[in-house]
C-alpha cells in the first residue's frame, strides 16, 4: 500500500535486493540459501519443516553495508537494463513510429504506432519504465552513499564498483530523458515515502549523466570486457557518453566540444581495447557466439527463468515481435525454429525499396530479413495469399513460402511449386521477417523469454556515431573511413570496392544507420536526435502520417507521477 499512494517506495531497494539475492544464490543451487531467501521474502510461514533451516524473516537497513550486501546491492542495480533492452516496453519506445517500421496485425500499444489518442499517460509501460528506471536509480544512489562505510573490500574493487554505479545512473537517466524530457534528478538515496518531486531541465539531467561518465570512466576496468563478464567497463562508459555528446549536440543547449568530444571518444573505443568488426554481419547475431570481438557491453540473459528477473520475469523477447503470419499457412504450422510470430512491427516501404535497395553489393537485405520457409506439415492444400495457382503440395523440408523481394509477374509465380509473396501482396500479416532475433534455443514454441544477450553497444554503431560526428565536424576523410568500415563488412564477395563511398552526408547516414541495426532499438531516438521525427514519420509511415506532430518528441509523463506530485512539482508534458 505505501507503494501504491507514494511516488519514491524505501520498499524498492528492498525488493531489488531480494531479487539479486534469489539470483544469485538460485545459481549456487543451494537448497538452504534459497530457502533462506525465500523466508526473507515472505516473512510469514516458516520452511522450517522441509528444509530443517531456521528462518531469518527480515534484513536490516544496514546491510547494503556489509560485503555481501554491497555486492547483492551493486549487482541488483544492472537489473532495470532488463525493463528496457530486448522488451516489449522498450522496443516500443524505440521502434514503434518510426520511418523503417509501421504497425502489423496484432499487439497492444498501437498509439506508440498511430501518435493517435491511444497514446496517453496512462499507458501501463510508460509507468513500468518509470518505476523500475527509479528504483534502479535509487539503488545506485544506496549504494554510492554507502560505500564508504562498507568494510571487508579492497578500495579498489570499492572503487570500481561505484564507479559502475555512475555508469548505471547516467545510462538509466539516459533513457528517461531521451523519452520524457525534463525529469526528477534524484542524486541521493530516498530513504522514506515521499510525495515532493521537481522536473530538473534536460539540460542539468545531460550535464548529470556527464558529470557520472566523466567520473566512472577513470576507475572502469581498462579492458575489452570485464574479467566479471556483464559489468560496464571504461569502453562502454566511453561509447555511451559518445552517444551522449552526439545527442546534446542537436539540442537548444548543445556545447561547442560536443561533437568534438563524441568523435573522440568513438575513435577511444574503436583503437583502443582490440575492439574488431566481425567479418560477416551474420556471425554477429549467432547465437553460440555472444560474446565476440563486436560487443563492447551486452544485457545478461540465459534460459534459466529465474535468473532472468525475479520480479519481472523476463528474458529476451525480441524474437516474437518481428515474425509475420507464417504458422496458419499451408504446409506450415508454429515451430522453434520459425519463432512465435506477434506480427507487431512491419517494415515500411522505405525501409525495404530504399534503404536496402542495393541487394547486388550489400549483403544485409539478405542477412536481415528471413525469405524462405520450409514445410513442417506435409500435405495438399489450397493456397492462401498467392492466386498464381489453386493448390500446392509439400513434403516435410519442402519450400512453402517464398520472398524474394521484388514483384515477380503472375507466370514466374506460376511456375514455383510454393507460395511467392510478392511486394504488392504484403499485409499487415504478411510481410520480411526480421531474423536477428530468431531464437531457436527455447524449450517449445510457446516459450516467450528468450536467452539471448542484448547488445547494448556494439562496434558498428560506435563507427556510424563517428561518421556522423565526422560529418558535423566538416571532416570528410574521417567520416568517409569510419563508414566504409561498416560497409565494406557487409559487402557480397568481391564487391569491396563497389561498396565503398567517397563523401558522407546526412541522408547516407540516416540509410546507413537503418540498414545496419534495423529493430536494433535505436531508431526513434535516432529520428529524435536529428530533429526530423516528424517530417520522415509524414514521409514514409503512412501509418502515422496524419497524427504525428512536435508533441511526439517526447512521451507523456505516466499519470501517476503527475496526480502524486504535491504542489503542481510535476507537471504533464505539452499536448498530453
């Protein structure tokens, strides 16, 4: 109830807590230690009986400064990363709306789709990202204000450990503001209910997030990945503040070093650590090769669902928001492999005809989108979407479906002993397949929390924010190399040269952007970044065209925020 009626809960520390502590001690496979949290979290009945343990049933508010507390708590405080990257939540804030990607048949929250009257505040995910960004926040904050009083670890490992934190605070306040706008900067612990809330400007929450990176990166581990896989190092303290300079830089408060200082520090990532894009753009999505030479700082996911997020219970669940209609198919019903298809989001026009217009050269059309399904039910049937023939018929392994990209004419089409779905065929069922996120390692067809990792910063990227800062800066030469880097990967075998361009401007960066980390989660603060959310939305994504507007730079603020601030500290953004 206290959570209910206030806006900062002391309970949220506790429960981020007691989610590490069921996380961590469920991995040891400890019987005991797992009753013991299970008690913790209870606190009523005793386990006492099955597991002859006797029952602590609470923690003191002093143990965050004990060891073991200090590590659950600084561990607990990476866990909101999972309430935004490779969810729902978060690809919707990040993808939905936008020039590459339209709405498809099914899914909730369509307003993120339509900016139409569906999108209020008091839309549920804008509240969950809220809250579970906040108390992440505020487990951050416990944690910096109470490390000196923690004893039992070396002033190094203390060091570095806070120095995570910062990394952590600036990334989540990162997201918020990116999203909201002027926000509620909290820099110390909220020990108690509370109901006073102020909106800081974008403009000190920007310098806070800077002022964080600017004292983590020192004390980070100085390495390609963290010896304790999963926790920020200084490469990824630097690439986020890259992409922080390279935001601010577009803003009514932007620095003059900004760009200056995100060409920089891209240029620190890509020479310094050993850092190396993959050969094939394939292979960076393989899922028995996470951890590669490409990733500079990943979201942890596995398939043990506990570990996945005691609170939440999630995992990677970006497999099922790409897939288009393939299980009601003839020859065809829902599999591991195919993926459980929610047909949330489907490609624009843009995307397919202009972006990955070059599929002689560039490879990525290709390794992207999924074109060919094989039977996995045999037998005779008519066909559905594709009037070239009345029936088809499949052994097991056959070809069923067919999409090869361009409108073959009603004789080619004819002529195939399966399914074409041409362009002028595509639905809001039908349509490219995302295949990044395939998730063929879970237990059935039903699973929905998948155990891939989520690439939060990934090499390609850091060399596309260089291109861009390179363009702004009027430096040609560096731009036109740090492009080429990323190009000349994805180019077909002996197209190197075909794929190499001599200047670089805007528009080649936007395209460029798009073709590589297509449903990446970076589009919509991509479009807000550069100021033309609004004008590529009416241009491209007929979907939203008629409704999106200025407002839509920003989400609105959840409702609950706004009711439970005293004093009018709070007010809802412009337009909602």
């Amino acid at each position: 109830s206290t959570q209910a009626k206030t806006l900062f809960p002391y309970t949220t520390l506790f429960r981020s807590l007691i989610s590490e502590i069921m996380k961590s001690l469920y991995i040891k496979n400890s019987l005991k230690t797992l009753g013991l949290a299970s008690a913790i979290m209870l606190g009523t009945a005793s386990c006492s009986d099955l597991l002859k343990e006797t029952v602590v049933s609470s923690i003191s508010n002093d143990y965050i400064a004990t060891t073991p507390g200090f590590i659950a708590a600084t561990n607990a405080a990476y866990t909101p990363l999972r309430s935004f990257y490779a969810t729902e939540r978060g690809l919707t804030m990040s993808e939905y709306g936008t020039d590459i990607y339209s709405a498809g048949a099914d899914g909730s929250y369509k307003g993120f789709h339509f900016y139409d009257s569906q999108l209020t505040s008091s839309v549920v995910i804008l509240a969950e990202l809220w809250d579970e960004t906040y108390k992440g926040i505020n487990t951050i904050n416990a944690v910096i204000d109470r490390a000196p009083s923690v004893t039992g670890m070396s002033d190094a490992v203390k060091a570095q450990r806070v120095a995570e934190m910062k990394y952590l605070r600036a990334h989540y306040y990162f997201i918020l503001v990116q999203q909201f706008g002027p926000l509620d900067l909290r820099l110390k612990e909220t020990t108690g209910p509370t109901k006073t809330a102020t909106r800081a400007t974008e403009q000190a929450v920007y310098k806070q997030i800077e002022a964080d990176l600017l004292a983590a990166i020192p004390a980070l581990e100085n390495k390609k990945a963290s010896s304790d896989f999963g926790r920020a190092t200084k490469a990824a303290a630097e690439n986020l503040l890259a992409k922080v300079y390279l935001t601010r830089a577009s803003s009514k408060f932007a620095e003059a070093t900004d760009y200056a200082n995100a060409a920089t520090l891209c240029n620190n990532v890509i020479n310094n650590y050993g850092f190396k894009l993959l050969p094939d753009f394939d292979q960076v999505f393989d899922q028995a090769n996470q951890v590669n030479d490409e990733v500079i700082f990943s979201v942890q996911y596995t398939n043990d669902p506990l570990t996945n997020g005691f609170i939440d219970n999630q995992g990677n669940k970006l497999h099922l928001y790409f897939g288009m209609q393939y299980d009601v198919q003839p020859g065809m019903q829902r599999d591991v492999v195919n993926g459980r298809p929610f047909k949330r989001l489907k490609p624009t026009p843009y995307l397919l005809n202009t972006v990955f217009a070059d599929r002689v050269n560039d490879t990525r059309y290709k390794k992207t989108f999924k074109d060919t399904w094989l039977s996995n039910k045999p037998g005779t049937y008519n066909t559905t979407f594709d009037g070239s023939k009345a029936t088809v018929t499949y052994k097991a392994g056959d070809t069923t479906i067919y999409i090869p990209g361009y409108e073959m004419t009603l004789a080619e089409r004819a002529a195939k002993k399966y399914q074409v779905l041409v362009p002028s065929l595509y639905n809001y069922a039908l349509f490219p397949t995302l295949k990044k996120f395939f998730d063929p390692l879970r237990p059935d067809m039903t699973y929905e929390n998948g155990s891939r990792d989520y690439f939060v910063h990934r090499l390609a990227d850091t060399y596309l924010m260089l291109a861009e800062a390179s363009v702004k800066l009027g430096k040609q030469a560096e731009a036109v190399t740090a492009i080429n880097a990323v190009r000349v990967r994805a180019a077909a075998a002996g197209k190197a040269e075909n794929m190499k361009v001599t200047s670089v401007d805007m528009n080649l960066i936007m395209e460029e952007r798009a073709r590589e980390l297509a449903g990446e989660q970076t589009r919509w603060m991509d479009l807000k970044r550069w100021g033309n959310l609004v004008e590529r939305v009416k241009l491209y994504n007929s979907d939203a065209a008629a409704n999106v507007a200025d407002k839509h730079y920003v989400r609105p603020i959840p409702q609950k925020q706004v009711d439970l601030s005293e004093n009018g500290g709070f007010p809802q953004n412009s337009g909602y």
